[in-house]
C-alpha cells in the first residue's frame, strides 16, 4: 500500500483520501471492468480508510461525535447527511432532506440527535428514527448553536437578531438583539463559562452572558496591520469565530483571510496571520499537541486554520508555520478526530479528504495500521516515475552516439528533447566518455586544493603609489598600538591628496628631512658599516682558502656551503644587481697598495686596519701553523699533513724565556 505524500515545511502530510493516489471505484465497475483494473497501479495500490466516505456531487459540513465514536456529514446532490462508523471503518446509514443543509449540531454524545439549519429558512430535528420536528425562522439562517444547561438552539440570520429555540419547551424565546442590522455571520459559545460569542457582518464580536442576557463585551475594531495587506477600504467581516477550552483564548476569522488570537482580557490581537489568498476563513480548530511534546517544531498547541484553498497549521504561542494542506478541490469544512494526527475535510468534490500528519499527533486507536504503513514508507520509499529516466537534448544525445535511436521507442520525445531510460544513459555515457571519473576525480581535488589556497590567503593593505614609507610607518604604529584607538589617517578623506598626489611626495635626500629626521641618516650609515664588516669576512675567508690547497674540488665545495649557510651569496648577488641598476652612479674602486710578506704572500685589505700588535700576532700563529694542512676528499675523507718537531727547541724556547723572565726580575 502507497500513500500520496507531501512535504511542506519539511513535515510530511500522507493523503489517505481524497487524492491523486486514492480513488474510490463503484463495486459494479470493478466487476465489469476487473481486468483493465488489474493494470490501474492507482487502483491497486489505493487505501481506503473509510468506505464509500463520498457524496455524490460535494460534501458541505461533516463533524465527529463527542463521544468519538461516528463522523456526520451533509452534502448533495440530492441533498443528505450521512453518517459513517469508526469501529466498522464504512457508512452506518444516509438520510435525504428536503433542502441543502448549511449547517448541523449533533444534540447528544452520539448520532442519534441532530439539528439541521437548511436553506429554505427551516430547521429540522432529527432522532434515531428519522425527522422528528420541521419548524421556520423569519429570516435565512447563516450558523447555529447548542447551549446544553438551557436547551437553547441559538440561530443566527441575516438580520440582527439571534433566535432562541428552547427544546425543553418545545418553544421560541425572546431572541437576543445585535447592532448589526447586516446580519451575524458565526455564533459559538464558550465551552469553558458558556459565554455567548456573535461575530457580525459588520466586522465586530458581541459576547453575551447566558445568565442575563446581556451584552458584556463587544469587539468593534478588529486590529489588522497594514504590514497583512489591510486596506482601510475594504470591507472587513467575521466569518468565522472559536473558542479554545481554556476559556480565555478566542481566535477570530475574517473575511479578507485573517486570523486573530484573542484573550478575552484584551482588545489588541495576540497572534495576527495572513493567509495571503485573500478567501474568507471557513473554519478554526485548536488543536492539542503530543502528550510530553514542548517543541514547537514537533509538539505544542495548534491552531488549525482553513479557507476554501489551504489549511495551515501553526503554532498557537509562537504564530510558526508548522505545514499546510491544499486539496486539489474547494474546501467547505474541516474537522479533526480527537487530538490525533488525522484530519478530515469536507470539499466540493465527490470524495472527501482525509490526511494523516504524524508529526502533529499519533494515529487513532481505530486507525493504528495508519502508522504501520507511514513506518513501512519511511523505510521502502517509492520512487517516482521519473526517477527511472533522464530528460536529454538533442545535443547531448549526439555527443551520446545515440542519434539511430530517434522515432524508436527507446527515445521518448517531450519538448525540446527525449526522455531516455536511465540505465541506457548510463551505458552511453561511459562508453563515450570511459575517463569521465578520473576527470571529475581531478576535479574534485583541484577544487580542494584551491579551497585550502583560498583559506591560508590573508588580506594584505596594498600601499599607496606616493609616500610608501609613511604609508608602512603609519600601519606600523597603528598595528603596535597601545589600549587607545589611534585614527587611521590611510582611511581618512583628508589627507588622501597625501597619498595620490605626486606634489605632496616627500623628499628624503633634502636637507630639511635630514635634518628634521637625523635617525634615517643614522640608519643608512649603520646599513653601510654592515656591508662594509660583511665584506672584511668574505675577504678573510677568501684569504684562508688561498692559504690551502686551491687544487681541491672538496673545499671549494665546503666554501660555497659554508657561504650558503651565512646568506653571503645572496647578499652578493644583491650588490652586483645593484651595481648594475645604478650604473655611473656608483663610484668604481681603484687600484689597492698591499703589503706582501718574506713568504710571498699578500696581505688581505683587513690586515691594513689591524693594529702593529695584532699583526705580529697573527704572524707567530702563521708561522707555527706552517706545514700543518688539513683538507677533506671527494669521498667524505679527511687528509692531515704536519711537520715534526723536536723537543729540543721546544725546550730552548722555555729556557729562553726563563732567561728573559730572570732578567726583568733583576
């Protein structure tokens, strides 16, 4: 068995009537036509929750008995009410009448008692037998009411008075005077303290006390903002009115699609909802929601509202839409069973509706396989039709290699392409195609990737064409700024002539801003004495590694790492760039006098600077280093080569100094 299902604001709705997907087929047409229905999918898949719960041409009113046991229902043509069984899940009886019934009241706790208002300005009472009293009211009749303590039938026409059918005396009483001469759309009565509630066609609520007879309040402006599409012009009517069994809470419909929720101990409006279809509200329902359910989302009081195109649900407290329901037909009435998910519409088609929402209650005791079959539909659910095929253009289908396939039934052409089986596209595709995987595989990745390039990448302020270095300054001291906010001068109007105009550009080789900022001078002097020690090493180094075996690949290849290590590559290629940018600019170095050595050996420009001490320090460290050689191989090896010596100079060097040292003591 498959329901019919809608989602509206994520909350399913399951049509067990009343739908596309169930249909009720008259006993003698199965007959006739049982092997053409074999093949209906609608047909054999249909669920029927009550039996022959139709009418012939439309359904008016239908209401459920307090005892929760039967469902009435009015409808024609030819006029009649009906009445169905939730135990036996069919129709009890029908009865005809004479005219169409606009309204009922069912008198007693089951069916067996009703009131009819119809609209030929009669009314009808009927009992367990049949019709049982026929009587007229002045004017036609728009709604009826039964007050219990008093036996009072309450029936409101098209003048302005409420006309009181007392049954217990078997007579009429003095009617009660409104000051709508329009005439009283809705009368309700509160279940709560029996409060008498009239809503008027001239767009006001009278409420009456029972006790006295007497008008204790009335509602004359109904708050509508114009945020809901109000117009001060048009005309504003009541057309529908309810009370909710805690006694305080009144909603209230009107003719332009409003609801309102009221409490009786204010004028302004709780709750205002729009239907946005501009129909007069047929009917309201408080709803009470799951036991242990404080959600409004999945549980609380609702409040079900309908005109003649879509019921709506929503919460009661908050005013959140909670899902709707549109028929496909006219809706004339709408009526739920007991505090359960179901509810049941009367409409202006032959079938009447019945909806199952588990969300908004369970299902009832006589109903449960309702709740089996929702569960079964969750787990298996039904693919549509069009799941099994792929929609293609013509394209799309030459790119496919399929082009020998049109006017054949494979191909079913719709619009401006084919309906195509979906396994057949598959196959194609792949065959056309066979590296679409790994393209789309690549795809993927490639977005990934720049997905975590665009995550790492950081918004950096782009500098000014003018005034670099007092744009990167400002920032600076904006960014280590202490606890008060300095103004971001950059940001600032005024001063972005500063930044744009090349006549504003400050000139740092000018007197005035060398004398005004000395510390950049300094700076430059400090960056100039650094180069000038970074050059010292270089050319000690270089006079270390003549010193040694120039031969060897293995120290060249030490040398250029150990540079590497210490940036002075970098830093040299950056001066020879530099030289080369500036050109003439620069001063060329000439010719160097250096001083050499007994050994043959040149003096490095650092020795120049050093100090007569220092130099013949360096001198007696050469010479005792001399013949001693340390050098690594190609291989990873190392080679040491030394000279000997004996022990007798080393020894006459010591009595030598003693000498010396016994000579500064005398």
């Amino acid at each position: 068995m498959v329901l019919q299902v809608t989602t509206a604001n994520n909350v399913k709705v399951y049509t067990v009537s009343g739908g596309l997907g169930s249909r009720s087929i008259p006993d003698w047409l199965v007959r006739q036509k049982k092997k053409a229905l074999k093949k209906d999918f609608d047909f054999r898949t249909r669920v029927e929750l009550i039996q022959d719960f139709e009418f012939p041409e439309a359904s008016n009113r239908l209401k459920t008995t307090r005892d929760g046991k039967f469902v009435v229902a009015t409808g024609t043509y030819k006029p009649q009410m009906r009445v169905f069984e939730f135990a036996d899940m069919s129709m009890k009886f029908e009865r005809h009448t004479d005219a169409e019934t606009l309204n009922f009241e069912i008198l007693s706790d089951d069916w067996t008692k009703q009131a009819l208002l119809q609209n030929d300005r009669s009314v009808e009472l009927h009992a367990q037998g049949g019709i049982h009293y026929r009587t007229r009211i002045p004017k036609f009749g728009r709604d009826l009411a039964y007050h219990f303590p008093s036996c009072d039938l309450m029936v409101s026409a098209s003048g302005s008075e409420v006309y009181r059918l007392n049954l217990d005396q078997g007579r009429f009483l003095n009617s009660i005077q409104t000051d709508s001469e329009e005439g009283v759309n809705c009368i309700e009565i509160n279940p709560a303290h029996q409060l008498f509630g009239m809503g008027t066609a001239k767009g006001t609520v009278e409420l009456w006390d029972p006790r006295s007879k007497s008008r204790v309040g009335l509602l004359s402006q109904l708050d509508v903002p114009a945020q809901f599409g109000r117009d001060d012009n048009t005309a504003l009517e009541v057309s529908a009115l309810k009370f909710r069994d805690d006694g305080l809470t009144m909603g209230v419909g009107t003719t332009t699609g409003h609801t309102l929720l009221y409490d009786l101990r204010s004028t302004v409006p709780t709750i205002v909802k729009d239907h946005q279809y501009g129909f007069p509200i047929k009917t309201i329902h408080f709803h009470k929601g799951s036991p242990g359910a404080n959600d409004s989302e999945t549980g609380g009081d609702k409040v079900i509202v309908a005109d003649c195109k879509i019921v709506k649900i929503w919460d009661r407290s908050s005013g959140k839409h909670f899902t709707s329901i549109e028929p496909e037909t006219d809706i004339n009435d709408v009526t739920t069973v007991e505090d359960s998910g179901l509810i049941l519409t009367a409409n202006e088609g032959i079938q009447m509706g019945s909806y199952f929402i588990p969300q908004l209650g369970p299902a009832p005791r006589w109903a449960s396989f309702l709740e089996n079959i929702t569960e079964e539909m969750e787990e298996n659910p039904n693919r549509d039709i069009y799941d099994e095929y792929k929609f293609i253009t013509r394209k799309e289908l030459t790119a496919l290699g399929l082009e020998h396939l049109m006017g054949t039934n494979v191909l079913k052409a719709y619009m401006h392409g084919f309906f195509v089986d979906l396994r057949l596209y598959e196959k194609a595709r792949l065959i056309a195609n066979p590296f679409a995987y790994e393209d789309y595989r690549e795809r993927a990745v490639k977005d990934k990737i720049e997905k975590e390039r665009g995550s790492r990448i950081r918004a950096v302020k782009q500098l000014p064409s003018v005034n670099k270095q007092l744009a990167k300054q400002l920032m600076a001291e904006q960014k280590s700024g202490s606890g008060k906010k300095k103004p971001d001068v950059l940001a600032d109007n005024r001063f972005s002539d500063l930044f744009a105009d090349p006549d504003f550009e400050v000139d740092e080789k000018s007197k005035e801003f060398q004398l005004l900022h000395p510390s950049v001078k300094q700076n430059r002097h400090h960056r100039s004495d650094d180069e000038e020690s970074d050059d010292e090493v270089v050319q000690q180094e270089e006079d270390t590694v003549m010193d040694e075996d120039s031969g060897s690949e293995s120290e060249e290849d030490i040398v250029t790492k150990i540079r590497k290590e210490r940036g002075l590559e970098v830093r040299d290629r950056k001066q020879t760039s530099t030289s080369i940018r500036t050109g003439s600019g620069q001063k060329k170095r000439g010719p160097e006098m250096r001083m050499g050595t007994m050994g043959g050996r040149m003096t490095s420009k650092s020795e120049g600077k050093k100090s007569f001490g220092s130099r013949l320090q360096s001198d007696d460290n050469r010479r005792k280093n001399e013949g001693h050689k340390m050098s690594r191989t190609a291989m990873g090896g190392m080679e040491m080569s030394f000279t000997p010596q004996s022990g007798k100079s080393k020894n006459s060097k010591g009595d030598d100094k003693n000498k010396n040292k016994n000579k500064r003591r005398a």
